[in-house]
C-alpha cells in the first residue's frame, strides 16, 4: 500500500505509461441540489509513482479535481482535466511526468460538464477527452456532451466536438489512427407518484445511441454509424480491424417507497446486444442480440476471445411459459403440464464469453 497525501480522495482518473502510474483524485463534492447545475468539486489532486517501484515521486493539488487523466511517454506529459461543476469551465493541465511541474494551464468552456474518460495517443501527440454532466438523471431535455481534443506536447486546444448525448465510452485504435465515441443517444426524464405519496423519475432511453469515428490527428468526424439501445463500452481488436461496442437494451426501472413499489415503463423497447463495427470506416457490420443487459466489454488478443459484462435484470419477471398456447381448460386436464406459470424471479448478471474470430 503506498500512503497518498490528504487531498488524493475520491477515485478519478487511472493513467499508466512511461515507466509512471497516475492517479487522481476528483476531490470533494458539495450540492445544493439533486442537479447537476447545483454541485460543485474542491480539493482534488495526483499522485504520480514509479511504475517499477510503487514509489511515490510527486502529489500534487489539483483544484479542480482530476476527473481523467492520461500519460504522453513521447512527451514526457502527465495530462489532468478537471473540472469544479455549477457553470465553471473544464480545465486540462499539463505536468512534467519527472518533476511535477506544471506546463500549461488549458480552460474549455463546457460549463456543468465534467470530464469522465481520456485516451491518449502518442503518435499523434493528441488526448481526447470526453465530458458529460456529472449525474445521468436529470429533468430536461437530453443532456449534451462534448468530446475535448488537446495537443499534448503544448497544451494548446485543437478542437471541441459537440456531442447531442453524453459519451459512455471512448477508445483509440493506433493501427488506423481512429478514435471511437459512443454516445448514449436520447432520454428523457420519466416521474411516477407512490400511491402513499411522493414519487421518483429517472432519465430513460427514447431511442439509439451512436458511434463517432474520429480522425486521431485532427480530431475530424469521419463517420456516426446508429447503434443499439443504450452504448455502453468500446473494445478494439486492432488485428481484425474491429471495433465491438456493447448497448443495454431498453429496461422498466422501478422504485419503493413505504412497502410499495412502483413500475415506470421504458419509453422504448430493444434487446441488448453488441455492434460490430468497420474500424477503418466507422460503418457497423452487424449487431448481434444477446444476453439481458450488456455493459462492459474487453477483448483478450492472446486468446482471441471477447468477455462481455452482462449486468442481469434485477426485477422479477417470469420466464417464458412454453405451455401458455394451451387454453386453461385443456391444461388442466393434462396432469404432467405445469398447472401455474413458471415464478417470477430476477435474472442474474453473468459473463459471455465469444470468440473474436466468429464476430
């Protein structure tokens, strides 16, 4: 365990590469509200240690917080973006990786978006960060977001892209210099009252997310391709020249309050699934329906295999009934057919397992 100075808490960012590990910290945060216009950070920082060692070389206090950040071996760059909330800008800062030193300060105006993830590439010399709002359910329209493109030897900003919804992934692919931005596509804000009173909503999904295929060097959209229900995560088979992008599919949420439990119906129906998408072009090749929910997503390059996150389905439903084209009276006279439909009951998570060769 190696001890971090007081203002590295609340786990940020993760970054590893030129013999460093970075870590960050998105500070404390304080809300006057449930929405994200009403919070703000303080206090964040980074904690830089030597890779071979686990020797802390630098901590370092991070006023905005270090909501992502990347490593640029190439140019010796720690990059931090950080951002404290409630109308301020984001602002990505570069570090000397040996020393700590700052080298530029780098304000984006996204006013209530914060910076969630951050690819660097090397050879381009670019980080890409994407940023969204600091919580998903919000009233309102859909919530935007915005890709950040920074030189990583200067510091100096190359191009903002405007998203319509926020980024749930981003991922490089260094054999053809693309970038990959999965945005989660349109909600809405859906509110149900408790029979006791009160109620709950949450932003529901009203309809596909979409992959943006982004040139590593400029930062220029090459292509938006439509993907499912709900994006979720990115994984490059850089050997295939594939991109698999995971979506969650259209899920009821529900909500209790005094011993009562309330459904609110998706907008929407679809089937979670995996895109498989043309890395080269950003065209998708097929979806592929499976699983209940799937999230996460990596490939192993040594096995060829892809393991996919499947989060389950927490609220008991029954599984089908083969039996249920019967009419009631026949069933009944059939005494080795289940006379009951089968019980209710959640659907765990669990891990598919699919062989990269065959996607």
């Amino acid at each position: 365990m190696v001890p971090l100075s007081p203002n590295v808490f609340y786990p940020g960012g993760v970054a590893v590469g030129g013999g460093v590990v970075v870590l960050g910290s998105s500070g404390d945060q304080h809300c006057a509200g449930p929405w994200p216009g009403m919070c703000t950070t303080a206090g964040g920082g980074v904690a830089i240690l030597d890779a071979a060692s686990d020797r802390l070389q630098h901590v370092l206090h991070v006023p905005d917080g270090a909501w992502a950040v990347g490593v640029d071996a190439r140019a010796h760059h720690v990059i931090v973006a950080g951002a404290k909330g409630n109308g301020s800008p984001i602002v990505v800062r570069l570090f000397d990786a040996a020393s700590g030193r700052l080298v530029r300060r780098t304000a984006f105006n996204a006013p209530n978006l914060i910076p969630q993830r951050m690819v660097v590439d090397e050879a381009t010399g670019r980080a890409f960060i994407a940023a969204g709002p600091l919580y998903g359910s919000f009233p309102g329209p859909t919530p935007s977001g915005v890709v950040l493109v920074l030189d990583t030897r200067t510091g100096m900003p190359v191009r903002t892209i405007t998203l319509s919804s926020p980024a749930s992934d981003i991922a490089l692919d260094h054999t053809t210099g693309r970038v990959f931005v999965a945005d989660r596509g349109p909600t809405r804000y859906v509110q149900k009252a408790f029979p006791s009173g009160g109620s709950m909503g949450m932003s529901m999904a009203t309809g596909a997310g979409m992959l943006h295929t982004l040139d590593a060097r400029t930062g220029a959209t090459i292509a938006t391709a439509p993907l499912g229900i709900g994006p979720g995560s990115i994984a490059v088979d850089e050997r295939r020249g594939r991109v698999y992008v995971t979506h969650a599919g259209s899920h009821d949420g529900s909500g209790s309050s005094n011993g009562a439990t309330i459904i609110i119906a998706a907008p929407v129906t679809g089937p979670g699934g995996v895109s498989v998408v043309d890395a080269r072009t950003g065209r998708v090749l097929r979806t592929l329906a499976l699983g209940i929910a799937p999230a996460s997503i990596v490939l192993d390059d040594r096995t060829r295999q892809v393991f996919i996150g499947d989060g389950g389905d927490f609220m008991p439903r029954p599984p089908a009934d083969p039996w249920a084209w019967l009419p009631a009276q026949v069933r009944r006279r059939l005494p080795f057919i289940p006379q009951t439909a089968p019980t209710a009951r959640p659907r765990p998570g669990r891990v598919l397992a699919l062989d990269a060769s065959h996607l």
